[in-house]
C-alpha cells in the first residue's frame, strides 16, 4: 500500500506507485458493484459535497453513488441557487461548506487550480472533479484502470489520444497517467489543437489520422464541444468527422485487438461512428462502470483507508 | 402471490391477479407508512434512478420516498440539468446510468414508448412514471387502491372519468385496470376529448355530465391542464367549469355514498368546488397516501420481493 | 428539560427556559459532530421535507445535513420546480406532502406567518427556516449558542445588531432571544432602516455607529441585501460601508474582547472588512458550526427527543 495523501488534486504530482494503489483499490470496490447489496460502512457518518461550480451530470453522479454505496452523507451544491451568485467568493462558500463538518468537497471548476486553491484554504480533503483545461484526474484513473482490465498491463502499450488536446484537462491527466505508468502516448488530431509542445510531456505528436491509430492498443477519443465550438479552430463538424471520426474505414486499419475509449457523452457521427460505438472493441460504457468504482477508491483512500485488502475485510 | 414480471411498463399487459398482487402488496406497506420508523431494508444496497426528462415533483418525490423508504440509494436525474441538453440520445444517457450498475430506473417521458423502448436496450429494471399520453400504471393502481380500501372491492362498482379522455394517460391506465378489476367505466367529458371509439375499451362514453354521475360509486376528475391549454379542444376554463366541473349542485344528484378522486394537482374551481376538495366524499389526500405505497410494492416486486407476506417477515 | 412544543415556529411565543432547552441540546449535537461518525439514529426512518419556496442554498444544506445525521430520510422541495408553478396553494402543496407521511416540514417563504399557517393546518410538524420580515429562529438560536460559547453567558452581556433592522428577520428573532435571556440590545443603522418603535421590544436605538459599539460584548451584523437594494433607504454601497462598516479604525474603538458575527454571506469590504471578517474576533465560521448543531437540536425536541441527556445516551 502506499497512499498517504489527504486531497486527490492531479495526477502531476502522484508516482506511479501511487496510481497502482488507487487501482488496485479500485479493483475491489469493482466487485462490490456486484453484489446483491452494492453498498460498505467504510464512509459511514462523513459528510462529502459535491461542490459543481461548472455543472456536470454525469460526474456529479458517479461521485455521489460513489460516497452512497460507502455510506457517507452527501450534499449536492451547484452554483446556479447558491452564494455565489450573490458575490461571494468560492473560499467562502469552501469554507463554509467545510464549517458544517464536512470531511471531503469534490470540487468541479472553470479555473484551472480551483482544487489546489481550496487545498490550501481548508483543512477538508478535496478532490478535483475537473479544472478548468488542467486536469480531471479521476476520469484518467478510470481510463488507466479500464486499460489495464482489458489489456493486463499498461507498461509498453500504444495509446493514441485523439481530438481536442489543447484544451482537455483529459488528456493532461491522461497523458501524465499513462507516461507514469510506462504507456506510449500519441497525440493526434487538429493541428491548431494538438500544439507540438505537448512532445515536451513525452508523448509522440502527428496530425495523420491513419499513422496515429494503424499500431495503437488503444485509441482513447476526446469529446468534440460542439455546443461550445471553438470556430476559429476547426471549421466544422462535419470537416472534423471526416478528418478525425472513427469510421468503419479507419478501423480496418487498425489491431485487430484495439480498444475503443471515450470519456462521454459521445456525439455519435463526430468523434465515432455509432455502430462502432456500441461494437465489440468499444469499452464506453464499462469505463462509466469503473468510473464509479475508481471514485469509491478515491474516497476511501482520501479517508484514510487502507487499500485493497481493507475492502474486502 | 403471481409476479414474475422484471418492470412494470404499463397495465394493458398485466392480469387481474398481478395487478391484485401490487394492491395486496401495497396494504402492507401502507402499514409500514404508519409506524414510527417507517422503513424497510429490502432494497438496501439496491441503486434507483428517477430518470425524469418530463418534470413532475410531485411523482419524483413520491418515487425517491418509496425508494429511500426501502432504504435504497436514489438518484434524481432531470433533463435540465443532462447531457441530454447536449445532444446525447435517451438510449445512451440510459444506458450510462444502468453502467453505474443502477438496478431500477424509473422514466417519465413525454414520448409515448419510452419505457418501453428502455426496457427492450437495458437490463435494468424499468417502471413507468408517465409516458406521454400513453399510460400511468402506478396512478392506476393508487386509484385502484384508493377504491378498494374505500368500498371493499372493484367489481362491480360504477367508476365514471371525467374530463380530458383522450389525451389523458391516467385516463388510460385507469381504464385498463378498472375493466380487467371487473368494474364498470363510464367516460365523459367535452365530445372533442372523449371520443366514441374508447367504447372499445369496454367503456360507456357520454356527454352528458348528469347521466355519467347520478349513480357512479366513484368519480376520477382529471387535470385540466390550463397551463398549456388545448384552445381548439374547449373554448375557456369558465365554461369547462360550469359544464363538467364537480359543483354543490351537481354533487346533490350523485349516490350519497360517491367517492371523488382526482390525481392531483387540483385546480379548485375549476374540475371540482373548493369546499368538495377538502370534504368527507373527497379522498384526493389519502391517494397521495396510496401512492407511496403502491410505489413501495411496485418497486419491491420488480426487485423479486415476494408478495405482501414476505414485507412484514 | 422544559420542551413540549411540536413546531419551531417563531422565538416570540418562547419561554428563557425552552430557548436554553434547545441551546443545552445542541450542545451535545456539537460534540456528535466531531466524533469520527457523526451520525445518531435519533429520526431514523422520519421523513423530513425541506419546503423552501424562497430559495436559500446555505439554510437548505444546514438542514437537509442536520436531519442526515440524525439518520432521517429527507426530500427536497424548492418552488421553482413544482405544482406552485401550475398554481396550486401553499396549503395543497403541504397537505400533499404531509399525506407522504411526512413527519417534519421546514419551511422557508417570503410570506411572514407563512410557517404558523401550515401549523394550523398541517398534522405535521412546521419549523420556520425563515418567513417574510418576520422571523428566523433557528439563526437566533445558532447566533445566542455562539455568543454563550464565547462569553459563557447571555444575561448581561450587551450585544449590539448593526444593519438593516426593519425588513430582517435575523434582527427581530435576535431581539426576542438576546432580551429573553437577559442581554441588552442596542440597534444601529441608517436611520430609514432603524426605526425608534423597536425600543418598545426593549431596545436602544442609535444612529452613532462609534456609540453602538465603544462597549458592545458582541456585534452582530446584518446582510445588505445589495443583489436587491433598496434604493430609496440608503444612497449606495459605498456610503454604507463609509458609515456603518466595520473597519480597522472603528474596531480600534471597541472593546478588546469583542465578538464579531455575521449571519453570512458576507460582503467583504461592506458590512465588515475583510481581514476582521477572517481575523480572531470573528466568530462566523463557528456560527456555522453552531447553526448544524443548534438545527439538529429543533429537529430532534421536535421529534419529541428528551433534552441533552438522550442525545448521549
């Protein structure tokens, strides 16, 4: 075991050992999903908030079934009714969240650094459901973790992200996880999107689709924000489909053995073709599975718990 | 006991001895709401999901306090605030929250089908909470309740609906379960909302409200819903009023023994007088009731619980 | 123990001898909520409805937490999203919800006499979360358990409330406590805000802020409400802020034991300077603290729990 950590802010600043607990862990609390009674004490009287300052349904969710099946009580405070509306800054709702004996705040952001902010300004553990364009480490844990159920390891696998890296907190927390962990990292797609800088991380860049994915083990695909288009970066949907997509072509082109990734939700025709997506080499849906099961994780190492064996005691 | 049934999508499809199955279940539970804790493990470690893309708080809460009740873990998700804003389809935000290992969802909808549908792609659990003008099955089965608590049995009884026939669902799953119960069902209401061909359903359909009360044993108002009122359908709420709505007069020509239900909510005034509301035939509250009990055994049957013996085991 | 009261409606009509019933309590619910699990089974299987038709994020959370850890089952209901919309009184909505076997409704409405309304025609307990001008009296309890935790008494003590007197809440439900139990209140504002009649609830009033304070154990200050200022009572924020602020040079003027609170949210550089708000004489993160202690103490002598004693037992 080695997690000694009170806050979960970032992959940067965790070693690889510390990753493989947070998996391991998370291995456990996998099966406990599948149980007739989904459900351990090991949170029983903490208080967890979901503090979503940047809304997320779907995050906000998983953490929250996350902290019910350990037990523990949780708040749900979203910017739209609160405070902040009337002024008052985030370490002031933080704080007075944390005065009502609150153990852990998860915290989803705009500002890149909101989490390490709130780290310092209190004395609750917190967790980063999602910075700005910095990191969302949780969805890279759930990704690595996936990774490793499917292809045994992650050391010396070929992983290609593709999409909007510029401004994806996914594929910085994707990246340091997977360098850590010993994975070949490429990074594809726009060009204007995909700056050449990111070799500096380690990674291989190219803006050839097909020279991206032809020997990649897995090919993690980012979510097109089209609802927020960034126009001066990319002229259309369509453009991009046709570029990037995943389509039945492309993946003739492909290991046999690929896995398909994508954090969700997916724009079906864009990023992927939609039979595809529900094809055997998707794993769409059982990274929401395990999302859930690395937020079990993370909560209960963040509470001091003490890693896999202690799940299952 | 005869459940077998893994959802509970409409009434059409059920048997007399099902749906007396959900009413006897559900007088066990209606004790259970009388104690002073007012729980039951039977869903303990169980996920329920309201999955509600038509709001409705009234029916959210009476769902999540028959959930909570058989201390199950429940998530609200709403349209609002969803990726389906974004562009994600019902099939995959539903099949997003079945892979947090959800083992009931329970959808209102305004597409007709649309439990069905789920409950063809999932393999969670499905319930029915409204699915447009389609069926209500839990309103059904607290009307029936309701009824039966109140006059002893069905059969036989003289159950007259009143209001928007044709594009009432409660009206539908009403009666389905009334005809299949042995009950005779009058229908009246506006000639352009209660059309000739509901006498297939086994109905009497007439237009004159005097006929349709003067012996019925129960009288079902329905809703208007003036908030997005069909103006081709009937010229003003007035006229409605004075035409079909439940007046002091009107309720001298009825059985001294008639029992007045309606779904709620009420617009006093216009389907029925202020003061029948709130008197002694009116039995609007005490549906409200039945409606968390017959969630509660709508919610243990499909989970396998095994009849109303098994509730007080 | 002297609590035999089944609402928590108003301070008014509460004796010095049940106010400090509530304080003692609420001293032991303090102490659950530094314990490792803080939870007690005090409201298990108890429905609590938190009924909130004027929004209030920060009260909402005290609450809903506070009846959590005492392991009640608790639904939120807020107006935006309800049958209030569709025109349905206050009366039918609570009646609904109580005939969900609610046991406890906490109400928060921009009426005053909202909470006494539903006392009388509710089975349910009502507690005021906040109604109109009129009262708040869980926010006067949770400000005298501070005050008495800090000084170690009320009686005596002279407590000055610095705002907007007239349209608070917070003032009137402070006023009954700090007199009842014996504190000597002096009021200061701007003169439109602070009329001369509250001398008649045993008051001073002022209008020289360096008076108000030079000797003051305690001040309490009240919110601007700037997010909807009342423009015609006092020119502008800044000048507010200019007369009645407390600042670095008023402080100096104070005695050095002084206690400053502040209901909350604050804002920094108006009602109070930024560096005193988070300095040591504040005391408004604890009055937080308090607020969840002193909310689970209504709810459980509500519930019909016997004092302090039982809390421990």
């Amino acid at each position: 075991m080695s997690w000694n950590r009170k806050h979960l802010l970032d992959i940067e600043s965790l070693s690889a050992e510390e990753i493989t607990t947070v998996l391991d862990t998370a291995t456990a609390f996998k099966a406990v999903g599948q149980r007739a009674i989904k459900k351990v004490p090991a949170l029983r009287g903490k208080t967890v908030v979901n503090l979503f300052i940047e809304p997320s349904t779907r995050t906000r969710i998983s953490f929250e079934l996350a902290a019910l099946r350990l037990t523990a009580d949780v708040i749900n405070f979203t910017a739209e009714a609160s405070s902040l509306k009337k002024g008052e800054t985030l370490k002031d709702t933080a704080r007075n969240l944390e005065a009502l004996n609150a153990d852990i705040i998860i915290i989803r952001h705009r500002a890149a650094g909101a989490p390490h902010f709130l780290a310092r300004v209190l004395n609750a553990s917190v967790i980063n459901a999602g910075d700005g364009a910095h990191e969302h480490p949780t969805q890279a844990l759930l990704d690595a973790f996936t990774i490793r159920e499917k292809k045994g390891r992650i050391a010396g696998l070929k992983v290609t992200i593709l999409g909007d890296i510029l401004y994806s907190r996914v594929a910085r927390s994707n990246i340091w996880t997977l360098t850590k962990l010993g994975a070949k990292v490429t990074l594809c797609g726009p060009s204007t999107l995909v700056p050449k800088v990111f070799e500096r991380m380690g990674c291989r860049v190219t803006y050839n689709v097909e020279e991206a994915i032809v020997d990649a083990d897995i090919i993690n695909l980012l979510r097109i924000q089209h609802e927020r288009q960034r126009q001066t970066m990319f002229p259309s949907i369509g453009e991009y489909a046709s570029l990037f997509g995943v389509t039945k072509d492309r993946l003739k082109r492909t290991r046999p053995d690929v896995v398909i990734m994508h954090p969700g939700p997916i724009n079906r025709g864009v990023e992927i073709d939609s039979d595809i997506a529900d094809g055997d080499r998707s794993v769409i849906l059982e990274q929401v599975t395990n999302g859930l099961a690395v937020r079990m994780a993370s909560l209960f190492l963040i509470n001091g718990g003490q890693g896999p064996a202690e799940v299952n005691s």
